[in-house]
C-alpha cells in the first residue's frame, strides 16, 4: 500500500517548527527554532514571535527536505496548525502552507493544536490504543480533559476555567526570577526541596467538576514570595527556591491526581491515560499518573519523546493523516485561514 507523507507546520506560539510525517506515525524528519529571545520577557511577546517565525521558517524548511531528502513533489499533503494560539504566530504557518498548496496544486489539511498534542502519542511509536482512553493535554495555553474514542473522535470533559498549568509553571518561575519557559526551571529546582514545606491550595472545584482553577495556587506563590523578601530580604535563598519549586509541583500533581481519579470514575469505560502537551515532559508528574494507574491496572502513555510532549510539527502530520483517513474531503487545495479561538468541540462516536 502506498505510504502517505504529510509537510506539517507549526507555529502557533513560539516555535517555528516543520516536519515530514509517514502515514501519521513514522517520523522522516522534524526540526524546528525555538524563539529564545522571549526569554528576557518571561513570556511571548506577539510581534518579537511573528517577526521571528517569518525569518526562520524558510531556513527551517530547507532543513527539513535536506535532511530528509524529499523534494515537494514527493509529498502527498500540506498540513498546518489553524488554531488556537497567537493569532500573529499562527498566521505564518498557515500562509506558508497555504501557498505551498496553492503552487504546488496539493492538497492541505487545517489541524487544531490540541488534536495535535494528541496524536503525538502515535509518534514513532508502537502503541495500539484501546478506546476509548482518558486524555489529559496540559501546555502553556490549555488544561483539557477528554474521553478520545478514536484518533479523530472525542468528548470534551473539563478544562481549566482561569490559567493553563504550563502558565503556572511559567508564572511561578517568573515570580521567583528563573526564566522561561518555566517549566522545565520548576522541575528541576523542586527535585532538590522539600514538597511537603509549604501548604498550597488543592482548588478541586464543586464535587464531581472535571474543570481544573490554577490562578489561586499562583497567588499562594506570589504570597509567599513577597512575605520571604520582606523577612529575610530581596534576594530569595536557593533553599527557599527549591522548596517553594518542590510544594508547587506536588501540589499541581494533587492536583491532576484528583480530577485523573474522578475522570476513571464517571468513564469506568476508559481503558488508559494519555498525558500529552508541554507539561507531559515533566517526570515527577509522569511518575505521579503511573504510581496511581498501578494500583487500577491501567498505564500512562505519553509521547515517546521529550521533543513530541512539546510543541512540534510531526503531531500536526499525526493528526493531519488520521484526518484525511477518515474523511478524504478535508484536504484540499485551498487557502486557511488562521483561528487564534478555535474551538475543540466533542466529536462523539458510538463505541
Ligand atoms: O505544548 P507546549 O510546548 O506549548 C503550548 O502549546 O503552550 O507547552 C509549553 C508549556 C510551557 O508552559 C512550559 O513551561 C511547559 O509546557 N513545560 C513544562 C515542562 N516542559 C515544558 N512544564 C513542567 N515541567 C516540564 N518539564
Ligand atoms: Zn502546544
């Protein structure tokens, strides 16, 4: 059966990333640039981002056909993230791929980013999946819960109704003058503290809500920021760091833990988690799901790699390939127009 090859590009926040993806599973090649030039800022700042993507996606793709030593004509499919995101980053992957397939006459599928996240569990991967499966995408724009009943079917379980996790990493390290993104900073300041120094909010929402609140966790931190300067002076003491890095990360596991365990209550059907996104690259949170889902019989898949938890293209190949199996209509040659709001809304299937 002929192998089908996607060109997918992502750029709906501050990476410039393409990639070529075999039959949504086989990684041929993926790179991308990551704008470090934020990093001064403590978060991205829109027009730094879309200067930056329109610079470098050219160089990127030349990478990319070089290395993988493809010419266009080889590729079946163009694919792009259409949203959501910022809207100044988006536009420069959708434009690209846009007149990609309008000059080349092929075909291009519009993909949405979280869709993305997801498929990145297929990614040089063996996995079989048994829908339906729990998945949890957490990044630093979004914190969803859904029931995935196929690679392209879902229904929508829960969000986070203020900050997206990933953003409570990057603000808290912010807070305590770390750098972005935070995440990763977090991470490896908690492995050396104390988790259990500081007592942080566990905000679980009303009994049964799948919903997840971040916003009050970060005003903890930001509290107990300002008290220690005001004790023991500006400059905050490693110790400090660690421990303040150690009890915020528990507490976004206690977190996560609470709403996994009610998810696996009301969806008995659920056969396993996926834990995608940004913040599926952190190990204590990793170890956190897997301890529990032993004690249920039931794993934890995560992308096989750190670089698929993050932003990257080869999910939106992923997702662009499982898309177009189901539903041969969507790839056209056409122009997309980019979505900073787009919405994942369910797509139920009977199982
Ligand atoms: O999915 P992603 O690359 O981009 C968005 O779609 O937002 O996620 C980026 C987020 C950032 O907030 C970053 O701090 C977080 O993922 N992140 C982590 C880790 N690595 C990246 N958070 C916690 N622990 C990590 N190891
Ligand atoms: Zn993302």
């Amino acid at each position: 059966m002929k192998k089908i090859r996607i060109l997918a590009f992502e750029t709906s926040c501050d990476d410039t990333a393409i990639s070529i993806v075999e039959n949504g599973k086989k990684v041929i090649v993926s790179e991308k640039i990551s704008q470090v030039e934020h990093s001064d800022w403590g978060g991205v700042v829109p027009e730094i981002a879309a200067r930056l993507h329109s610079e470098n996606w050219r160089s990127v793709l030349e990478v990319c056909l070089e290395k993988a030593q493809v010419k266009i004509d080889d590729i079946d499919y163009f694919a792009c993230t259409k949203g959501p995101g910022l809207q100044t980053s988006l536009l420069t992957g959708t434009t690209v791929a846009s007149f990609l397939s309008l000059l080349y006459q092929k075909p291009l599928i519009p993909v949405h980013h979280i869709h993305g996240h997801i498929c990145a569990v297929f990614l040089d991967s063996i996995l079989n999946p048994l829908f339906p499966e729990l998945v949890l995408t957490v990044s630093g724009g979004h914190t969803q819960l859904h029931l995935l009943t196929s690679p392209t079917t879902w229904e929508f379980l829960g969000k986070s109704l203020d900050d997206a996790a990933g953003e409570a990493f990057d603000k808290v390290a912010k807070m305590l003058g770390l750098g972005y993104p935070g995440g990763p900073i977090v991470s490896e300041f908690a492995q050396k503290g104390n988790r259990r120094k500081y007592e942080m909010p566990k905000i679980y929402l009303e009994k049964d809500s799948l919903d997840f609140s971040f916003s009050g966790l970060k005003s903890t931190v930001y509290r107990l920021i300002e008290k220690e300067k005001i004790t023991n002076g500006e400059i905050l003491s490693q110790n400090f760091i660690q421990d303040v890095c150690a009890s915020f990360e528990f507490t976004v596991g206690k977190i996560f833990l609470k709403k996994v365990e009610r998810a696996f209550e009301k969806y008995p059907q659920a056969n396993n988690l996926f834990f995608v996104g940004g913040v599926s690259a952190n190990n204590y949170l990793k170890m956190v799901f897997s301890d529990f889902l032993r004690t249920i019989g039931k794993i934890l898949i995560t992308p096989q790699k750190i670089e698929f938890s993050t932003d990257n293209a080869a999910m939106i190949g992923s997702a662009a390939y499982f898309l177009v199996k189901k539903n041969p209509n969507i790839a056209k040659v056409q122009f997309i127009d980019a979505n900073a709001r787009l919405e994942m809304t369910s797509i139920k299937e009977k199982i």
